[in-house]
C-alpha cells in the first residue's frame, strides 16, 4: 500500500509516494493547470502510478495542500456575496481598523470590500456583550433582504451579528429563515467559522469563507470526480494553515481555513525532517515559482499566529505563521522608470513562465538569469523531461536590461540574482531579527524548486552558518503533508479576570471544547485510541490589546498557577519583559482536535549507484570570480558521509543546489546535504 502527498504550486503541482511497507519515497513534477488545478493533480496522480507499477486501489491515503481559495481572493474570482449584519454594522467591513502600516506609501492602496454596500444590508436583532438576547430577530425583515440579494445576482451569504461569539441563537434562527427562503444560497454564520470577540475580523473572515465557499466546493468536486476516474478509492483529505489535514466536507463548509495550506506543509515537514536530524532552531526557506516563504522553528516548534492578511483582508484563524514575499523563480525583472534593476514582485507564473521553457514568456525572470548564469541545467530540468532554451533568456536578458544599462549579460544575469538574494534576505530578517533572534543560531532550511539554489548565498548575507537541504526539496511541501494529522481548531471567547471563580469555569468551557472536538473526529472516523486534544488560553495583562497564546501543558485540569507561571514566561519572551504584579485577563480558549495518522517511516539513504556521478560545466559566480569550471554531481549518487569542496552544482528531478566557492557541503545518513557557509 502507498500514501501520496500533493502540493499545487504556481508553477508546478509536486508528488511524494510513500511506500507503506518498505519506507521508500518516490517524488514527482508535472506543470500546474492554474485554470482548474485538479487537472494537474489527475495528471500527475496517474502518471506517478503508473511508471512506479502501482495499482490505484493500493493507495490508502490522499492528502493534498492548495492555494485555490487564497488565489480566489487575491484574484478577485469569488462569487457575488452578500451580508446580513445587525442593524448599525453595514459598514463594519469598510471603516476596518485605524492602524495604517504604510502612512506615509501612496502607492498602497486599501482593498474593497468583497461585499458591495448594496449587497450589505442590516436586519432587526441584538444581543448584549454577555450574549443575552435584547431583541429578537426579524424574520420577515430578514426574509425581505434574502430576496433583494438574490434579485441582484448574490450567490453566497454571510451572517454576522453582534456578540454572537457569546450566543449563536441568532444566526442560527437567521440561517434556518435562510434554507426556507432560499435553498441553495451557500450561508457561512460568524459562529461556526469564527466564534470570536472582535467584529471587524470576525465579520472579514466570514465573508471571505463565504465569498469563496461555493467555487471551492466545485473544485472540490471536480477534483473527487477526477481521482475516481484516475481509480482512488479513498476520499482526499486537504492540508489546512494550522498544519493538519482534514476532509473534503469540512473544507467545503469552512474553505477559509486553507488558506496558506502548501506553505504550511513545508514549515510541518521541515520540523519533523529537523528533529531527527538533531535541530530545533530553524529557519524555513521556501522558494518556489512565485514567492518565498520564511518561517522561524524555536525549540523544535513552529511558531503560530492568528492575525493574517489575505490581499489585504484580515483573516483571524489559527494557522503557522509565514512570512510570503514575491520572490520567486518567475519574478521577472525589470527597469524601472530611472533605469534601476527592480526584481519582483509580479511573476510569470506557470503560464507563459520564464523564456527559457518556451511558453510564451517575453519577459527575463529569477530562473532565467540562473540559466543564463550556468547554475540551472541550461540544456533541460525536471530531470530531463523540461527542455530549456538558454540562448532566448540570454538574448531576453541582453536586450531589456544589459544593454540599456552597459554590462554585460552575465552581470546583467548576476544582478538579477543579488536583488532577489536581498529581497528575500529582508524576509529572513523580518522573522528573525525584528523578533529579537540571531539568525546566527539557527539553520537554514532549504527547500522549493528555488530554494536550494539561492540557499547559500542568502546564509551568507544574513549570517547564518549553516544550510540544510532535503531529500528532492521541490517536493517538500508534498512530503510534509505525508508527516501531518488530521486536526481541527476550535475556539471560545471569554473576556473574563483570572481568579479562581472563573478558572473554574473555564475549565468547564475547555471540557465542552473537547467533547465538541471528540465528537467531530468521531463524524470524521478517527479511532478512539488515536484522538488527541491541546487546551491552550491566550491571555494578556489588564489594559492590554493584544494577547498572548499559552499552551495547558497537563490539560484542561492544570492548576492556575501554573497558567500564571507560563504566562509570564511566555510575554517576556515575546516582548522582552513580564510584570507578575499585574492582573491577568483571560481572552480566549482554544482546542486543537488531532486525529494520528499512520506515518511512513524513515528509512537510510541509498545512493542509487556505487560512486558519485559528475559532470562539468561553466558556471558563473560573482564578478571578480567570472567562469569557473564547476563539477555538477547528481544527487541520487552520492554516498552518506561524503565531503564536496566548493564551487558545486547538486542536481536532483526536483531542485538544483548551489554550494559557492570556499564553503563546504557533506551528505549526512538521512541523505540531507549540509552546506557550511
């Protein structure tokens, strides 16, 4: 029997196989179809199976990572949608918040609102803070506003009404009045996508569940067909931001939550790949076809947030907190208005992609400058099934940007490089320094098509010393959906002192949280004996706006004290001081619900063949270095134990890694390459 993982990039969708009995992995690439990505995901699924001789019925798993409601957004495809919102909230979704990030950037724009304020309409009803009802719902109000919204073309709707985190009544009533009046309207309520206090966010994030909701769900069924027909007979299961996975059902009720989904894979695979190579302080570095993403891994824990932006639009779900910037391997490059090298952040994308792979491109991007430069395959990649043209991206890159600024195309190519390498530098900083930690204590984490590529020049600029980089780290993403549980977040919001009366009963709230979690893995068919269920509280000191998350480390039932204790722990490690003598509010409870999945082992690593595999080739480095004749080994034949002087060229089906000349790069047991900068 096999498990598959699948991550849908921009540019390529990536498969890992793994082989329940031996261990094995198998990787593979196909170019992603960004029109209907379940096309790429049959494609790939059948194409994998087939050169690897395995019959459909024997793969027992399915989980896949994708950005197809992110994209959604970020593109503008949702559905017309509408809002039904207490009386004196229309216009909650657009006065937002008063924090502006770029005061002074008069090219950052705000978005709109995805709700029109014609599609934004209020009805009769209103709970007080405690959620005891003030008055009731309108329902033929209600029912009047569900007509104007279908006569005007609106296909989804969301309900959001005050306070009701603390009391669900109304949108449940206002849902039923809904299904009478309207069958098949998709309804997202505030209370089951985020039953929590703050109502700009919690309004923002239902409609953005709702806005997408409906195009998911036929994704989602597009995709189920597709794999039927392919021969599958196990439901896919769909990576979400927290770092778990869960059913095709629950992400078409709740699409919101998968957003970020891929990326959030690899941070998961990458703490796991870690601790069993002996790290627990981490920087992941993820590079693909049109972002990379950074995240920093302390004590062998990824870090968490709740406070995401999404185009623009706040999304407050618990997910692995990554920092995306728009460099890529199709970040194309530019000149500006004054003739300076801009890199980024727009992309070619799959489709028309870099020159170099004949798709059309006409623009020169990352990947073609790394071609041009000898560091990619010019000949072919994807272990030679991608043919690539070196003379089109030369000439591309000669005539937009050597020529009007006077160099050459090699350093016109080499410029192309040191500006992606600052661009994503910024990142590693943005998660690291500007949080107080040395990059010099942690290792860089390599992985995406690109990011074994620019790994060792972005350790250099930021100091870090070392770089690690995995098995076919293209597919990484892919292979961490292969080491993740299903699992579900849940949360309640309290607003209430710490004392004693209210610990009590908030253990009491943390015990309905787990039977309401134990009972959706029981609709998921998850065995008793392998649920599992995190409490944590975010709390913050009295006055205070923003909260801090600490784990229950013994449960629902551990002692206040001790809650206390890691609060205070845990705010001075956050902002660098705690105040013991202050007051404490409890602001939130939350459940993480985890379903154990049976996991492939790890196995030792095999060269495929006796003894390195090499090859030669010009590659160029820096100015003063110029070409250097470079060995360019394959990976698969090269032994644990083996020490490669730079310069060296790794290359492998699904990345290519760049040692530069005077550092050094072993291959360790589990087959990792360790580069010493």
């Amino acid at each position: 029997m096999v498990r598959i993982g699948i991550d849908v990039g921009g540019t390529f969708t990536d498969f890992v196989m793994a082989d329940t009995t031996t261990g094995a992995l198998s990787y593979f690439k196909v170019p992603s179809s960004p029109e209907d990505p379940s096309v790429a995901i049959a494609q790939g699924t059948r194409e994998m199976l087939e050169q690897h001789s395995v019959p459909p019925g024997e793969v027992e798993y399915f989980g896949h990572g994708t950005t197809v409601a992110t994209n959604m957004v970020i593109e503008r495809r949702g559905v017309r949608t509408g809002l039904v919102t207490t009386r004196g909230f229309r216009d909650v979704l657009a006065i937002g918040r008063q924090t502006r990030p770029s005061l002074y950037d008069h090219g950052v724009a705000k978005p709109a609102p995805l709700v029109w304020r014609r599609h934004r309409l209020e009805v009769g009803e209103r709970l007080d803070a405690t959620g005891a009802p003030l008055r009731g719902l309108d329902e033929s109000e209600l029912e009047q506003c569900v007509r104007e919204l279908l006569a005007d073309g609106v296909e989804s709707l969301a309900i959001s009404f005050l306070h009701s985190y603390r009391n669900p009544d109304h949108e449940e009533q206002a849902r039923r009045v809904v299904e009478r009046v309207a069958p098949g309207l998709h309804v997202s309520i505030s209370y089951e996508v985020l039953p929590e206090f703050r109502e700009f966010e919690r309004t923002s994030t239902t409609v953005l569940n709702a806005y997408v909701a409906p195009r998911m769900h036929h994704y989602l069924e597009r995709l189920r067909t597709r794999l039927k027909d392919v021969g599958l007979t196990v439901d896919p299961l769909t990576f979400h931001s927290n770092g778990g996975l869960m059913p095709l059902k629950t992400v078409a009720r709740l699409p919101v939550l998968s957003c970020l989904s891929g990326p959030a894979a690899g941070v998961i695979g990458s703490t796991v790949i870690g601790a069993a190579a002996d790290l627990t302080e981490i920087i992941t570095f993820d590079v693909g076809g049109t972002s990379t993403d950074v995240s920093l891994i302390t004590g062998g824990r990824p870090g968490f947030t709740s406070d995401r932006l999404v185009a623009g639009y706040p999304v407050k779900m618990p997910m692995i907190d990554i920092h995306v910037v728009g460099a890529g391997g199709g970040s194309i490059a530019r000149l500006d208005d004054v003739g300076a090298l801009k890199v980024g952040p727009d992309s070619a994308g799959a489709v028309p992609g870099p020159v170099a792979f004949g798709k059309g491109g006409t623009v020169p991007t990352l990947t073609d400058a790394n071609i041009v430069l000898g560091r990619l395959n010019p000949a072919t990649l994807l272990g030679g099934r991608m043919k690539v043209d070196r003379e089109r991206a030369a000439a591309v890159i000669d005539a937009l940007i050597a020529r009007p600024i006077g160099v050459s195309v090699e350093e016109a190519a080499h410029g192309i490089l040191r500006i992606a390498t600052a661009n994503m530098s910024r990142a590693i900083r943005t998660v690291s320094t500007e949080h107080g930690h040395d990059p010099a204590d942690f290792t860089l984490f390599a992985f995406g098509g690109a990011g074994p590529l620019h790994a060792a020049e972005v350790a250099q600029e930021c100091g870090i010393g070392g770089v690690l980089v995995p098995q076919e780290p293209g597919t990484m993403c892919a292979r961490g959906i292969l080491l993740a549980d299903v699992s579900r977040d849940f949360v309640r919001t309290q607003l209430a002192p710490l004392d004693d009366e209210n610990w009590r009963r908030i253990q009491g709230v943390l015990r309905d949280m787990c039977q309401e979690g134990d009972q959706w893995l029981e609709q998921e068919h998850v065995a008793q004996a392998q649920r599992r269920f995190h409490c944590l509280i975010d709390g913050r000191y009295r006055g205070q706006t923003h909260d801090i998350r600490v784990a229950l480390q013994a449960g629902a039932e551990e002692a206040q004290d001790a809650f206390t204790d890691g609060f205070h722990r845990a705010h001075k490690a956050q902002h660098g001081h705690a105040h013991p003598d202050r007051p404490i509010e409890i602001v939130n409870c939350r459940l993480q619900a985890v379903g154990l999945v049976v996991k492939a082992g790890a196995t030792a690593w095999q060269p495929t063949r006796p003894t390195p595999v090499w090859d030669e080739r010009d590659v160029y480095f820096d100015k003063d270095a110029g070409w250097m004749r470079t060995r360019v080994y394959d990976r698969a034949s090269l032994p644990s134990g083996l020490a490669l002087a730079g310069p060296v060229i790794i290359e492998e089906m699904s990345s290519t890694t760049v040692v530069l000349p005077g550092q050094t790069a072993t291959i360790d047991e589990a087959g990792n390459i360790r580069i010493r900068v």
